[in-house]
C-alpha cells in the first residue's frame, strides 16, 4: 500500500513540474483516473477504460452533457453561473415552473405523502392514478389507460410482452431508444425500415407470415428530427395485411398536434385506427411518468403481464398530480398551443431563411444539421458562451453522417428570444463553415 501511494504521489509530482505527457494526461481528472486504473485495475476495469471518448471531448473542453441548472427550467436558465437561452427543452406547453402545476405536486405531496413504496399490482395505486389513468384514455380516445413510473419503463416493458415468438415488431429506422429496448427484449422477430419510407416498410411486411401479428412501431413525431410518422400511409399498409397492428409514441406529439394537443394520431383523424397509444409526462405534461393507451382486452393484458409496470414502484403522487393539472391546462387553455405555433413558425422561417440546413420538421423540434461530431461539440459550446443552449445529437440518436444540434421551442418562447437564438447560431454556423 506504501508502495503504491509513493507510486501515485511520484507520477503527481512529475504532473506538476511538467514533464511532457501524453496531451490527453495533461488534464488533471483524466491523469488521476489513468493512475488509479493502472493500479487498481481488474480485467472489467481494463476492458472499459478503454472507451475513452468522454475524456478525449474533456481535454479538448467541448464535452457538452451533465450542465447543472440552478432553477427551474423556463426558456431562460441560469446554468453553471451562467444565464442563457433554453432551448434544449422538451417542456413543449411550457408548464414545468407553472405555479398551478407545482401546487397541484406540493397538495399532493401533502395529502399522500412522497412515494407509494411499493408496485402499482400491490400497495401502489391511489385513486389519483386511477383518476389520471381515466382521464388520459379520454383524451387520447381509447377505452383504458395504465400509468407507468416514465415513459421509458412504458416502451421498453409494453413491447418486451405484447407480442410473442410467433409474431413480428417492425420498427422505424429512428425510432426512439425505449423502443429498440423494448423490442430486444421481446421473443418477436425485429424488423426494421429505413425511416419514414413506406416502400420499405411493405417490403417488411410481405416478410411476415399471414397468421402472424405484425405490430408497427412508431414515433408520431421523431424525437430528433421533428419530422411526422406517414400515418395515413401506414393505416392504409394495416388494411392491406391482415394481421397488422399499430403502436404509436406520442412523446412529442401531446400538447402540440391535435384537439387540444391529443397527439398526431388525432391530428390525422386516425386515432380509432391505432391500437396503441403511449405518451409520456415527462414534455407537455410538465413532470415524470409515461402512459400506455389501448383497448380493455390489451389493458387487461398488460395490467397483468408487462414487468416495468408490476415490478416497479408506482409514480409518486407529486407526479402523478402535477402531470394531472398540466393535462387540465392544456385542454382548458388553447392559447398555449397557439403560442407554441406561432413561435415555432417564426423560428422555422427565421432558420430557413438564414440558409440552416433543417430537414423535413414540421414540429417544434428543429434539427440544425452539422454532420460532423466534433463541429457538433464545438457549435454546442459556441453557443452556449454566446448565450444559447442547444443539444447536440450524435449517434446512436442519429446516424453518424446526420450529426445535428437540436432546436426546441416552448410556448413561453418570445419571439425576441427566438431572434436572438438565430442571431448566434448563424454566427457560429458561420464561423465554422458549416453554412
Ligand atoms: C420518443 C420518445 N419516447 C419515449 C421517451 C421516454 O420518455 P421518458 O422521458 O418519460 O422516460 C422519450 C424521451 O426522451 C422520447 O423522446
């Protein structure tokens, strides 16, 4: 133990007098880590001290994840010390430092107290979650709803049990990460189209044999992109194979698209037509937790079988409360979602108009396209010192050549705080040749 000690205080030593070092091991975090990892390591720890991508983005002062925010998530923060511009939220409705939607979490809090202790199969149901369970299925047009801790645990414990060995889970290509998981976890075979091209679906499902069910997965707005799911052509591919079913994932799409911000299904008039419908709390609905929708003969089933949701703590009533009074809201005040469009029409005109590279979105989610992870990094921290906080998305939520930061808007967003947000990414965008 002496040894190693003196061993450590050595190599510290020479770090401080400077002797040339490898640059990555110029940095004090990543050369302590080094030392430890030569000492200490076991064969795990040799194995992942190989991925080292963290550190390389670290030394080179562009890792852009983990900002601590002081405060609550409005369109502007204070993050790190530093106050700027938030728009890497998905808080779409702009409803998370609601005062309505707080007091609901902190009554809540009050009258049941702060968790359930235990699944929602056994001693976690409160007639709060059977009140919101009631009133989600009404608002997304289906018989039943049952109320997950997130909306991860929705996706990745639905698919995992409602298809089995027989059958067949067809996802998009960009399908969200809960979906790939919960379709691994599944005993169906997985197939897979590239994204939104409907030919290619076809061909999947000319793969699948006649008696099989053969479920689609999709976004109804892709997370990364903005772009829409083709759900009519898909509802018309259902009628075409027998046997087809439809899911959709409405975490972008409630409280932007539809009636009162029902979601993309209602904006087509296709929601009869889905079979099931999963949202999450955790965007318009301004708190945490995730909701599967459907008929009672799949409710039934998945009341009784999906794991995430009998093996799992139920969502805490400050949750539950607060995603409850932010779905009263949406529905009570249409204003809001005109707000989110009218903001996010002038942002979509205004990048357009800059000459960004911004695809297919028709959503409130613009994707400025770098295609290149290391501009990526380098215009995420540009504009973050110029006063913008953006996201950047790299793979996997993207394929390597479609690297892009991520623009979201909220219906709190003024116009003014879009101007400026252009203003400074078309100064890094310029100043890094990307347009
Ligand atoms: C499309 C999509 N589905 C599901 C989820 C998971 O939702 P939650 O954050 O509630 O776990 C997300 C969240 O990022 C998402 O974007």
């Amino acid at each position: 133990m002496y040894k190693t000690k003196h061993f450590v205080q050595k190599c510290t030593d020479l770090q401080n007098i400077s002797v040339p070092l490898p640059r990555f091991l110029n940095n004090r975090n990543a050369f302590e880590l080094f030392l430890h990892l030569i000492i200490y390591m076991g064969l795990l720890q040799e194995k992942l001290a190989r991925y080292d991508l963290p550190q390389k983005y670290k030394a080179e002062g562009i890792y852009p994840y983990f900002r601590e925010i002081q405060g609550k998530q409005g369109t502007e923060v204070v993050m790190e010390g530093h106050r700027v511009l938030m728009f890497g939220s998905n808080a779409y409705t702009g409803l998370t430092g609601d005062e309505r939607v707080i007091e609901a979490g902190i009554k809540a809090m009050r009258q049941y107290g702060s968790g359930c202790a235990g699944s929602r199969f056994l001693n976690g149901t409160l007639d709060l979650h059977v009140q919101l369970e009631k009133e989600l299925a009404e608002f997304v047009g289906k018989d039943e709803a049952l109320c997950f801790p997130t909306g991860f645990t929705v996706n990745s414990g639905v698919l995992a049990v409602l298809t089995d060995h027989h059958d067949y889970i067809i996802c998009d290509d960009r399908d969200h990460a809960s979906i790939v998981d919960g379709t691994r976890a599944s005993f169906s075979t997985r197939l897979k189209y590239k994204h939104n091209d409907m030919e290619d679906l076809e061909k999947q499902l000319q793969k699948c044999p006649e008696g099989a069910v053969k479920l689609i997965v999709v976004d109804g707005v892709f997370s990364m992109e903005g772009d829409l799911a083709k759900l009519p052509e898909i509802v018309a591919l259902k009628h075409k194979y027998p046997g087809t079913a439809i899911m959709v994932d409405e975490a972008h799409g409630l409280g932007v698209f539809g009636r009162q911000g029902r979601g993309v299904c209602d904006h087509f008039g296709l929601t009869d037509e889905v079979d099931l419908i999963m949202g999450t709390f955790s965007k318009s609905l301004a708190s945490i937790g995730g909701f599967i929708a459907a008929d009672s003969t799949i409710i039934n089933y998945l009341r009784h079988n999906t794991r995430t949701y009998i093996f799992s703590a139920s969502d805490t009533p400050a949750a539950t409360a607060a995603a409850r009074e932010a779905l009263h809201i949406i529905q009570n005040e249409p204003e809001r979602i005109q707000a989110l469009w009218d903001v996010t029409n002038y942002a979509l005109k205004r990048f357009r108009d800059a000459g960004f590279e911004i695809g297919d979105t028709e959503s409130p989610i613009i994707p400025l396209y770098v295609r290149d992870m290391d501009k990526t990094f380098l215009v995420t921290k540009l504009a973050f010192e110029a006063g913008v906080f953006i996201n950047p998305v790299i793979p996997p939520a993207c394929a390597p050549q479609d690297t892009l930061v991520r623009v979201a808007l909220m219906a709190t967003h003024t116009r003014e705080q879009v101007d400026r947000a252009v203003d400074a990414l078309t100064r890094v965008f310029k100043q890094l040749e990307i347009i």
